[in-house]
C-alpha cells in the first residue's frame, strides 16, 4: 500500500476542516488529492519546526531503521516492502521490509533481499531521512 497511488496506508495525508484535499498537497498524477507524502511503512508522529512550520515525521522500522523525515509536498518516504522491487528476490514470507534482530541466522543468499526503510533503489528521488537508527 505506501506506493499505492489510491489506498491511504502509508500515507500522510493533508485535510482541511470540511475533510477535503488542502491546497498544496502537490500529489502526484493519479494519487488521492488528499495524500501529502506517501511510502511510508509506520509514520507515528509528526512535528512541525518551529519558525519555519515544515512538517517532520518519526517512523518506526520493524527491527531497524527508525527515521525522522522532513516532509515534502508529493514527496516519497520510499519504502515499498513488496518483493521482486529493484532485483530483490524472494523473501521470508513474501515481505522484504524487515531485519531480523539474528541476521546470523538467516541464509547469505537472502541477507540482501532486505530493504532499508528508505529504499532509494528503486526510488532515488525518495526524501532522506534527517535522522536514523
């Protein structure tokens, strides 16, 4: 779902008070109006600078890489956990976006199907993180 031009998972969406897109969200072509960044696999909280007003989001990585993102209008967090995404191959349990705490024990072959939380292989233009773990 956080590439999903349509479904709201793994989004931050925008709103103003009558639950309508707010002007500005710049949503890519074809995306809900009301999506202001998308891929995103676990946003918590958000913040906003002081002075300044950007929005900042922190997010939770499933055993790893907790972010802090400063947020763009339209902008791609890039986390997309789908296998077969940028050559990556098959993954425990068909989900590529985790790290377990005991990589020993997972087969080599397999080590480096798993993705960062920003994944800028196949997105490259995704918004880097400020801060991660």
């Amino acid at each position: 779902m956080p590439q999903s031009p349509t479904r709201i998972g793994g989004k931050v969406l925008r709103i103003d008070r009558d639950g309508k897109a707010a002007a500005g969200n710049n949503a890519p072509s074809g995306f809900d109006s009301r999506i202001f960044a998308y891929g995103f696999r676990n946003p918590q909280g958000i913040t906003f600078r002081p002075g300044t007003n950007q929005p900042y989001t922190a997010e939770n990585g499933p055993w790893h890489s907790d972010e802090v993102t400063a947020l763009v209008a339209g902008g791609n967090g890039g986390w997309d956990p789908r296998p077969n995404m940028s050559g990556r191959g098959a993954c425990p349990d068909n989900y590529c976006g985790y790290s377990p705490n005991q990589m020993g024990a997972v087969d080599p072959k397999v080590r480096s199907d798993f993705m960062p939380m920003t994944d800028l292989r196949p997105y490259p233009k995704a918004m880097r993180p400020a801060w991660n773990n």
